[in-house]
C-alpha cells in the first residue's frame, strides 16, 4: 500500500507545511526516543526476576539501542548544518513514518509480551507503561498527523483489546480510560495540526506578500534611479554614487572627477521636429553614451539636454580629456531620426577632485562652469577647469557682489546708437544699450553683467529700472524718432516680469508705437510657447517687436513665421567681410528679399566702414546700424533727438 502524506504535495503551501513540520518534529524527536527509553527501562527492571533475561535484559537493550543509533544519526545531521531541500526532507519523513510503525508495533508487542510475567503490580505497570507511553508518543508526534494517528491505532487497538479480555475490572477499567483520553489526545491533536496548518499557512501567505513588496520595492527603487527615457541612471542615482565617492575613507588618496555634457543643438531639433523626435534623440545619445560605461565611468541623464559623468579614477588629464573627446565624437555622428537626418554637437564641462573642489557642490559648480565656459569659447569639445577659470569664477563673484548692493537707479545709464535709413540719411530711432559703472569695481561690460543678472534673477530689476530710463528719454527726445529696447530671455519666461514691463509702458507718457523690443532667437527659443505669448502681450500695447541676430539661430524661418514681429536685425557676422563674400551676400539679399515678402523692417548690424554701406545698399538694405553712422553715445549727447547724420 502506498503511504500518501501531505508533504509528497508539490504546490507551495504543501512544501511550506512539509518544512514547518520537519523543523518542528526535528526538535521533539530526542524526547520521543528518551520518553520509549525511559519507560522500557523501568518496566523491564521491575519484571527483571520474574521473565526470561532475553525479555528483559537482551530486547530492551536492543530496542534502546535502536532508539540510541537514531538519535545520533538524527543529530548528526542536525550537526553537520546542511540545508535539505524538499524532496530530501520528504523522504526523511516518509522513513520517520515507517519507523513510527515498526517501533509502535515492536514496542507493543514486547509490552504485551511481558503480561504473564510477575504479579499483580508488574501486570499493572505494563498496562500502565504502554498507557502513558503513546499518550507521551502522541504529544511528541503532534506535528506529525499521520505518523501519531497510525501509532495510535498500532498501540491502542492491541492495548483495548487485550487487557478487556483479561476479565481483570481494574485492568478492563485502565484500558477503557486510556481509549477515551486517547480519542480525546486524538481530538486535540487534530485540532492543534489544523491550527498548525493554517499558521503555516498564514505565515507562508504573509512571506509572500512580504517577497512581492520586496520585489516591488526593488522596482520601484530601480525605478526611482533610473531615467525613464533614455534607461539610464538618473539625477538621484548620480548623486548618490558621487556622495560615496565623499564618504571615502581614503578620499584625500583617489583622483576623481565629474562631468556635465550638454547638448548644442538639441532645443531647435527639439522645436523644428516636434518632442518626439527630441524624446527620440535623446534615447540615441543615452545609447551611443550607454557604450562608454565601465566600472571607472558612470554615466547618467540630469535632466533635459544634460547628462553627467563620474569618473571613478582619472590617471592623468590626457586620458580623461580622450575618454571626453570620444563621447563628443560619438554623439557627433548624425542621428537617423523618423522624417529626418539630424546632427548636433556636445559640450563637456569637467572638475577634478580634488584640485576643483572639495566637496560635491563645488565640483557640480565648476563643471558647470567649465561647460559654460566651453559653449562660449570651445563649442563641442571638453574643457577641464583650471585656475584661470577659478580666477574668473572670483572676479564674477565679486561682479555679483557689486551688482547685487548697486543703486541701480544711480549707477545704471544707457547709451544709445542710431539705426539709419541710408536712402534718406534720416535716424529712423536708436538702440539703448545698457551700461554700468561701479564706484567699487568701475566699468563693467555690459555682455559680463547682463550675463551674471541673468543667472542671479536680477535681470527683472534690472530690465524694470533701464526700461524706465529708455522711456524717460523717450518723453525728452524727438516724437518721431523710436528707441529699441533688449529684453533677456529671463524677462520672457517670466509671465510676472512681462506684467511689470506691460505696466511701466502703460504707465508712461510715451506712444507705444515708437518703442521696439528687441529679443535674439535663442532667447525665444529657449521656451518658444512662453516667448511667443510674452510678444504676443507687448506687441498689443503697440509697440513692435525685432527679432536680434537674424541669421544665425537654428531656426530662423520658424521664429519668423510663428513670432508676432516687426522687424528682424541681420547679424554683423555677415557683414565683416561683405565686400569680397558672394556667399554672404547672397544670404544677406535673400533676407532683404524675405522681408520684403512677409512686410518686416530689415535692419543691418555692424556696419564699419563706407565700402560695406555701399555694398549693403547694392543688396536693397535701406536700414542700418553700426560704428560708420556712430558709436553708442550717453542718454545726454542724444537727448535732442538728432534727425539726420
């Protein structure tokens, strides 16, 4: 007959059971064989002079060694320490049950055996040993169902039937008490297994929700360190390898550095093609950066356009500029996008622990420094910071100091340059121009100290306080001459900043249709929906709009078809050497042409000398600006208005 027991089950919850019951058992075995020890001693001892020496001496010595050869077996494994799997522990289970049955009918049949032998009081230690002997197997085998349901009936049955047919009332009596606690030992065991069961259970059922929250806490750990565009580590994940890199026990001994890439040319790929085929792009260079990636290079997204670079261990500033030099030449190569072939370039700023900084901030800022530093003068390589970059950083820093306690009212002018109309010889208006003079620092230029407004937010007073100025001369000069104003890309993206600049002009005595806005193309392009509604909000107080640097943006068709404009200003790179330049005059009479298509004013930049007048008047120019018709000049050289140059 074949045994079925729950543990020879192959689903979960069996196997967890199967094991619960196997550990259990394993720590009430040594009680089970010293409990039959115990107790066949003691009744072979008082029936020593009454039955033969092999009932009592070789059996008994033969049944506790039995149990003794188990024990140590059983503790020998338990020693050894070896992790059993399941179909292990299945068969020592099974083979528990067999020796269950064959020591439960051995046992009872030596018991049983020895009734005859001695007097009234050996006959009631037998029937009290076997009594108290399966009601102790049975505790013992409480984990083990079947194992204490099959020793029960082995040692019961035999016992009840046996000593009822004694005709001994005392005898029949104990046999019956024994049957009934039995049944009720019984009863309580198979509630206690039940109960057992369904704590396995439960404990099985809550391990598991616990692994799924482990599983799912791990994803949604990688989760939260990984970008989910471009799949690799994002910002948070940077900076937390950085952060170990600080935490170092030898950190003053190790080299590192960090890296900010950044992208030149994505924004206008971005706008022209639409976000998915920058979110395409993007993907691209997270692949084509994903092959530089070893255990000496993390790399990760920042954000937008940005990605960072960790470099565990730099061996010398050769290898680390060729490792950058490499990602730049990768991510050079065109990329293949749905509707069209597109290319764009990478700038890479990097800062080297500990000669940049000593700290994570400190090396964030410098790399970001040292990319700022390489968009302006080396577009589309790396540049590692160096002290005259820290020497700049210092003088900026100063600058920003200053700029920060400046009376801007007292200490901010504007300069102001006519644009012309060459075909009458007439200033049609002028362009302000901000300057500064510090009583600390003296004269700043303007391109340093519009830059430093503009990452230190105060370009919105600034703008507020030189837009005043700019109409306050206006009120003074000529009414039919107009001024040109610059506004930051800063003041665009900030819906606060356009409300203040809208109530400054309305709140002035001047025509608005004589005041201009000039903004470049990469000021609009930076949040071209956020641009296009700020013109859109100055150009219906009347005045017009002039788009700076024609030319030389990425997109200046777009800017041109979507902006509300007026004018666009050709930038002076195709001026300088206008004379000779067939290229660039054809470029520039093509605009000429444009503008006079959409109706715009077009107004040429950088115009030096009497040769490039007359090579631009050949072309149709008919407005220009430049030192040939004069230089800036302060608000009181000009505030007569003068009509004609």
């Amino acid at each position: 007959m074949r045994l079925t027991t729950p543990f020879t089950r192959s689903n979960a919850s069996n196997v967890a059971l199967m094991r619960s019951q196997f550990e259990a058992f394993s720590r009430q075995l040594p009680l089970l064989y010293f409990t039959l020890m115990v107790n066949s001693i003691a009744v072979a001892y008082t029936h020593v002079h009454s039955a033969p020496a092999v009932m009592t001496k070789v059996l008994p010595s033969a049944l506790c060694a039995a149990c003794m050869l188990r024990l140590y077996v059983w503790a020998r494994r338990r020693a050894l320490g070896a992790v059993l799997t399941d179909s292990q522990i299945a068969v020592r289970m099974r083979n528990t049950v067999v020796l269950v049955v064959l020591f439960g009918l051995v046992f009872t049949f030596w018991g049983l055996s020895l009734y005859p032998y001695g007097g009234a009081y050996e006959r009631t230690h037998v029937a009290f040993y076997m009594s108290i002997t399966v009601i102790a197997c049975i505790f013992c085998l409480m984990h083990m169902r079947i194992a204490a349901l099959l020793l029960t009936a082995i040692v019961l049955v035999p016992f009840v039937v046996f000593f009822s047919l004694t005709e001994n009332v005392v005898l029949i009596a104990i046999a019956m008490n024994v049957m009934f606690v039995s049944i009720a030992m019984v009863k309580v065991l198979l509630t206690y297994y039940r109960d057992f069961a369904d704590l396995v259970n439960a404990k099985k059922v809550l391990e598991d929700k616990q692994q799924q929250l482990l599983v799912l806490n791990n994803e949604n750990q990688r989760l939260a360190n990984i970008d989910s565009l471009t799949s690799l580590p994002n910002r948070r994940h940077f900076l937390s390898r950085l952060g170990k890199h600080f935490a170092h026990e030898r950190l003053d001994e190790t080299r590192f550095a960090v890296g900010i890439v950044d992208l030149d040319g994505f924004k206008q790929v971005n706008d022209l093609h639409g976000h998915r085929a920058g979110d395409s792009l993007l993907r691209e260079v997270g692949r084509r950066l994903e092959a530089f990636t070893s255990e000496e290079l993390q790399i990760a997204r920042l954000g937008g356009d940005e990605f960072g670079l960790l470099f565990g261990r730099v061996r010398s500033n050769d290898s680390l500029l060729s490792i950058s030099t490499a990602i730049c030449d990768a991510l050079r190569k065109p990329y293949m996008l749905s509707e069209t072939t597109t290319r764009i370039s990478a700038t890479i700023g990097i800062a080297l622990f500990p000669e940049a900084g000593r700290t994570a901030e400190q090396l964030f800022e410098r790399a970001d420094y040292a990319l700022y530093h390489a968009k302006a003068h080396r577009r589309g390589q790396a540049t590692i910071f160096s002290e005259q970059h820290e020497s700049t950083i210092r003088h900026i820093g100063r600058i920003e100091q200053a700029l920060r306690q400046a009376d801007l009212e007292r200490e901010m002018t504007l300069h102001f340059q006519p644009i012309l109309n060459v075909a009458t010889s007439e200033v049609v208006s002028y362009e302000s121009l901000a300057r500064w003079r510090s009583p600390t620092l003296g004269n700043i230029a303007p391109d340093v100290f519009i830059r430093i407004a503009e990452k230190s937010d105060l370009i919105h007073e600034l703008t507020a306080v030189l837009l005043g100025k700019a109409l306050a001369f206006m009120e003074r000069s000529d009414p039919h001459i107009g001024v040109s104003f610059n506004l930051s890309a800063r003041d665009l993206a900030s819906p606060d900043a356009v409300e203040r600049i809208r109530r400054i002009v309305l709140q002035s005595n001047v025509d608005t249709s004589r005041l201009t806005f000039e903004v470049t193309e990469t000021a609009v392009i930076e949040d071209f929906a956020k641009g296009r509604e700020a013109l859109s909000q100055l150009s219906a107080l009347g005045a017009k709009i002039a788009l700076d640097d024609f030319g030389t943006g990425y997109s200046s068709l777009h800017c041109i078809h979507q902006l509300p404009l007026n004018s666009v200003k050709v930038d002076r790179t195709f001026v300088g050497n206008i004379e000779q330049d067939r290229l660039a005059q054809g470029i520039v009479r093509t605009i000429v042409e444009l503008c006079r298509n959409l109706a715009l004013s077009c107004v040429i930049e950088g115009v030096e000398t009497e040769r490039q007048a007359a090579v631009l008047a050949g072309l149709g120019c008919n407005f220009m600006q430049g030192y040939h018709f004069g230089k800036p000049v302060a608000m009181e050289a000009t505030a007569g208005g003068v009509s004609s140059i």
